[in-house]
C-alpha cells in the first residue's frame, strides 16, 4: 500500500483535470471490447454493469484517495458494456453464402466504388428464394457495364440481377475489418451487377429522412450546373457529402497534399460555417442599438448557428464524421447559451462522451482519432500560449501566426495517425494547408452560406462566382503540392500494439498536469520504437488462394499481374510500397504462370493455378515442401496423392488469409481468422 499511495496521491493532486480522463477511460473499455479475442456472453455484461454500479455506489464509503482509481475502473466497465450493447443492438442478418439472382430494394444511398462504378445502397430488400430471416437489412451493388437510361434516385424502388456475397474480411491478419464496419451500419451482404437495373418504383418522399435526401440531390445538381467542373464537384462535397463527382486524379493530389480533409464534412467545415453565421449574425445585431442594449445578442446569434449546424447535419447524409463535428460545435454553443467557456479541454471531454455514447464504435475509425487529436493538441497548445506573460511578435502579424501554428499544431497531432492508417505522410501538408485553409474559412465557405441566402431572389451566382475562385486556388494548390518531388513519404503499418500506446502518451502529455506528463513522452518515445522496429510478413496468401506475396530487397513480390486486385493494393500500401501490382509481379518468383515458385525461409514452395496447376500436384509434392493449390473446388486433386504440406481453397475459406513471417529457423503462421478473432460480425 505504501507504494501505491505517492502514485494514488499525484493522481488526486489532477484535481479539476480528472474529467479531461472521462472519455479516455469509456474509450480504454471500448477499444478492450474490440480487441477481444472472443465475443462475451451477456451473461458477462450483466455481471460487469452490476459491478460498476456497485462500485459507483460504494465510492462515498472509502478513503477520498482511492475514489479515482475505483472510478477509472467503473468507466472502463461501462466502456466494455457499452460497446457489447452497441454491437448487438445493430445486430442483423450476414448472408452466410454466394448469391446470384434476383435483387429488389429501396434505394437509400448513392455513391461510387474504388473503381469509380455508381454503388446503389438498399434497403427492404428482396432476394429471390431467402426468407425474411435470412434477408440482410441492407446490401450494396455497383452497377457495372451499359446502364442505359437509368437514372437512380434516393427512395426509388429498383431491381436488377446481381451477385452477392458476404462481407470480407481483413486481407491479411490484424488488417482492416470490412466485416466489423458492414456490421454496424447494417450492412449484410456486397456485390455487383452488369445488366441494367430496372426502376420498380418512383422516388417516395413521404418519410423525412427520404425528403431531406431528395433535397440533397436537387442542391448537388444544382450545384454541379452553377460550377463548371471540378469547382462543381468539390463544392457538391463539402456541401451535401456527395463525392460522386470528383475525378480521381484531383482525388490523389488532394491526398498526396494533405488536403483531403477539405473534402470531408467534419470539424473544420462544420466550425467554418456555424463560426461565420455566429460571428456574422452578431455583428449585424450589434449594429442596431435598439437591439443590442435590450436582447442577449451573443445567446441569439449562438442559438442561429446551433441551429445552422443542425440544418447542415441533415443536409450532408448525416455522416459519422459530420455528426461528430456537430456535437463539437454543439457543445461550444450551449456553453456559450449557459454562459460558460465555449472553448476549452472540458467541452472538448463533454463531446467526445457523447460521440461515444452515440456510437462506441467511431473510437477505431480514423476520423474520431484524427479529429479529437487535432482538436485536443489546439486548444491545449493555445491554451499554453494565452497564459503566457508577453507576445513575442506584431501585433498584426497575430491572425498569421495563428493560421501557421494551427495548421502546424493540427498537422503534427494528426501526422501519426494518418502515417498509421493510410501509410502515408504529405510532407509538404503543412505549406498546402496553410495557403489553402484561410482560404476555405474567409472565402469558400461564406459564400456557400452567402450562395444559399441570395438564392431566393436568384442572386446567388455572385456568392458561386467566388466560391468557384476559391475552389480553383485549392485545387490548383493541391495540384502544385502534389507535384513536388518527394511529396509523399510511403510508411510500413506497425506492430498494433502501437496506436494505443502511442495515443495514450500522447494524452498524457496534453491533459496530464505536472512533471507526470513526460512520462507521455517516454511512453510515445517507447511506441516509436516498436513502430520502427515492426516486421510485415514474409509470405502472404490470400484467401482466394489465387495470389501470394513474398517479400524481397526489392520490395514484396507478387504471384500475379492481374487479378486479386484489391487485396494486392492493400499488402503493397501496407508494405510502404508505391509499386503497382504489375511491378510487383516481376519480383521474385520463377517457373511459370500456373506453377509459381517461391520460397519461405529455407522451405521451397509452389502455387498451382487451373486445372494444369492442379494436374502437377503429385509431382509438386515431391519437389516442394508447401504446396498451394488454387482451382476450384469441383477441380481439386486428392491431397492423399502427396506427402507434403498443402494448403487449398478449403483451407483459407476457413483460415482467411494466411500470413508467414521467418525468424532464423523457425517459421511462424498467422491466420487472419484467428487474427480478427471469434465475433458477431464474423460468425
């Protein structure tokens, strides 16, 4: 006890900082959740919430000194509750096989695939032969080849034939759930069709959530007429959420510049906009005396752009990140309407409970990571420099210091993050985002507020002409940034140990009060190790059997030059690689295309493709030590021909993707079954 007592006193000495940790706490319990090996009983939760109410209760009854501690605990009990209620209130059915036939639904969501095809959501969904049990709520279908004069529309009707399939999951172990995600936006089955799709129904706008979605439509056409080109489909995305529009290419600069993130409705756009109709609605009430002396004028104008920001929520999709923003400038106005701080780290605690509170699930996503961090390291770090006794500059040099330490502030929080989930760094963000983002707050935006006020009496292509002035001076940023040699820098996913242990020093070093807070920088320092010093797999095999990776000086080596496509960007942006699949293919193996070898440490191995791979098992058995053979089930040979190890399409329907990594003599496997664990997304 004697050793605990100087940690549990530093601890109470955080005094008003103590609910900084609220969030981070539910948060600890929510991401142990999702790393559970194995889904809990609920016979399990029920066990948890009495013991934390228990604990709640029993916190008047013990020494003040351990109050902290038994409250850590009840809020990671409530986080683990939370997240297991969450998963299982949004549970519904998976197809559970491949299907092709007849596909009926409600159009709720338009948007495009990774191949640029037009994806319809539905819901109500009908498939031919499946009873309503067994019938996902929702299925997705990217329509494919000639799709004549079919036109969708949010709350159509529609049919088609198609191939479904279930959910995927992670491409290589502890990558990416596609699985997890499907599930909680209820989403039970993917796939494709390349006939054309019929209209059963015309759009019904009776419920509002149909309505609104109708309204977003009309304002993302037109849009796209009142703005030529890209300047359209940038404005329709920060507008209503719609990136259909946008060409690919304009895409990748915006990403290669680190400046994507204009594309997304999150903070940024959401403070913009309710930041320009408070500011300005406040100014105009100043400006009349009468009212200014008698009305709570900062009240009202806070009060407009709550509900602004409301409007502007629903106008967008409702998306998770912009519902997010909106809780955050929600919280800052009613602190205001409750004559309190707006902007401080207890606003920014309050809104990241209630984010979890909606939706446990958001604290895996990078959105959730990347906004709060930004948003923490902000008002952490010009909280600091307002106490500071003396400026060290200009006064009129104020607003452009300002912009280059947000930017520099938001950049370097954000950086790991994004290094970790997309495996890139823009190392020229800072200079993209610092001569666009003004230009976003003082232009863009307040003309799209302007553009909407002017509309009714047909003025609004003044606020549209600027706008677009705006748009084309970001997008030719993004372009210049992009271009510039070395602008993106490729990194290797980490062990996964290291985002939670990179997050956790973060945050004691930006809400931890005290010398305690450089243990922040030793705990980070520690995860920067484990980063660096990360392995990727030496061999990967996909779960269709038909491709596998092998890693080589020159970078991983692919089986194949086509096919697998989506699985083959993925273990090379993971890698840190920006060859192309094609590239890759002429890496490291030998023998020809439908017996590739290769080698594992010092085993040698081979993979069969078609029915003349398959023919050649018997004497690949002989020759190699691991056999991988990938024709079809109907076209297997009989594995008792052989005498060595094997792996088949059998194996890896229920392994998932295999993954090998070679340390000296010994080699070790992973499944990614066994990786992403026993849960109800997966069963």
């Amino acid at each position: 006890m004697r050793v605990v007592r100087p940690f549990l006193h530093m601890v109470n000495a955080q005094a008003g900082a103590l609910f900084y940790w609220v969030p981070v706490m539910l948060g600890v319990g929510i991401g142990t959740y999702f790393a559970l090996p194995v889904e809990p009983p609920l016979w399990l939760y029920a066990v948890m919430a009495v013991a934390a109410l228990s604990l709640l209760l029993l916190r008047r009854r013990i020494d003040p000194i351990f109050v902290p501690p038994v409250m850590v605990l009840v809020l990671v009990l409530a986080g683990l509750c939370l997240a297991g209620l969450r998963s299982h209130s949004v549970a519904g059915p998976v197809l559970g096989w491949r299907y092709y036939g007849p596909v009926e639904g409600r159009i709720v969501k338009i948007d495009r695939s990774q191949s640029d095809a037009v994806r319809l959501t539905l819901d109500q969904v009908v498939l031919e032969r499946v009873s309503a049990t067994k019938t996902p709520t929702r299925v997705r279908v990217s329509l494919h080849g000639e799709q004549g004069n079919f036109t969708p529309q949010i709350g159509m009707r529609v049919a088609m034939s198609a191939h479904l399939s279930p959910p995927g999951g992670p491409v290589e172990p502890n990558g990416f759930d596609f699985q997890r995600l499907a599930w909680f936006i209820k989403l039970g089955a993917v796939g494709y069709t390349r006939s054309p799709a019929l209209a059963m129904e015309p759009a019904d706008q009776g419920a509002i959530g149909l309505w609104v979605s109708g309204v977003r439509e009309v304002m993302s056409r037109y849009v796209q007429e009142a703005l030529p080109d890209g300047q359209g489909a940038f404005a329709t995305a920060i507008l209503t959420g719609d990136r259909a529009a946008i060409p690919q290419d304009v895409l990748d600069d915006l990403r290669a510049s680190n400046l994507a993130h204009l594309l997304a409705i999150s903070g940024l756009h959401m403070g913009m906009l309710t930041g320009f109709v408070f500011a300005g609605l406040r100014f105009g009430l100043a400006m009349i005396p009468y009212v200014a002396l008698r009305y709570p004028i900062k009240k009202i104008a806070a009060g407009a752009a709550l509900i602004t920001g409301a409007g502007y929520l629903a106008l967008s999709g409702g998306a998770v990140a912009t519902e997010r923003a909106y809780v955050m400038v929600a919280v800052m106005f009613v602190a205001i309407l409750l004559n309190r701080r707006a902007i401080t780290l207890r606003a920014v605690a309050i809104a990241a409970v209630i984010v979890l509170l909606l939706r446990p699930e958001a604290l895996i996503g990078a959105g959730f990571q990347m906004s709060f961090a930004a948003t923490v390291a902000l008002v952490a770090v010009f909280g600091s420099v307002s106490r500071m006794p003396s400026r060290r500059f200009p006064k009129w040099m104020g607003p452009v210091v300002g912009v280059v330490m947000s930017s520099f502030i938001a950049g370097m929080a954000t950086a790991p993050f994004s290094a970790i989930h997309f495996n890139q760094i823009a190392q020229y963000g800072l200079l993209a985002n610092v001569i666009s983002v003004p230009v976003m707050g003082i232009l863009v935006m307040p003309m799209a507020v302007l553009a909407v006020l002017l509309a009714p009496f047909g003025l609004d292509f003044i606020a549209f002409w600027a706008m677009g002035w705006g748009i084309s001076w970001i997008l030719w940023v993004a372009d210049w940034v992009s271009g510039m040699s070395g602008s993106v820098t490729l990194i290797a996913t980490p062990h996964p140990i290291v985002l939670p242990l990179f997050s956790l020093g973060a945050l004691m070093l930006a809400l931890w009060r005290g010398k305690g807070r450089w243990t922040g920088a030793c705990i980070a320092m520690v995860a920067v190790i484990i980063w660096m010093a990360s392995s990727r797999p030496d061999v990967l095999i996909a779960d269709s059997g038909g491709l596998v990776g092998v890693m080589t000086p020159e970078g991983r080596a692919l089986s194949r030059a086509k096919g697998d496509g989506f699985v083959a960007e993925v273990w090379l942006e993971n890698d840190g690689d920006g060859a192309t699949q094609e590239i890759a293919a002429e890496r490291g193996f030998t023998g020809p295309s439908h017996a590739r070898a290769f080698s594992i440490g010092a085993k040698a191995a081979v993979i069969l493709r078609n029915k003349k791979g398959g023919a050649m098992f018997a004497d690949a058995c002989v020759r190699y030590d691991l056999v991988i053979y990938a024709p079809s089930a109907k076209d297997q040979p009989d594995p008792s021909s052989g005498k060595c190890e094997w792996i088949n399409i059998e194996t890896l329907r229920e392994t998932g993707t295999i993954a090998f990594y070679v340390d000296g003599s010994d080699i070790i496997r992973i499944n990614a079954r066994d990786a992403a664990g026993r849960r109800l997304w997966n069963r």
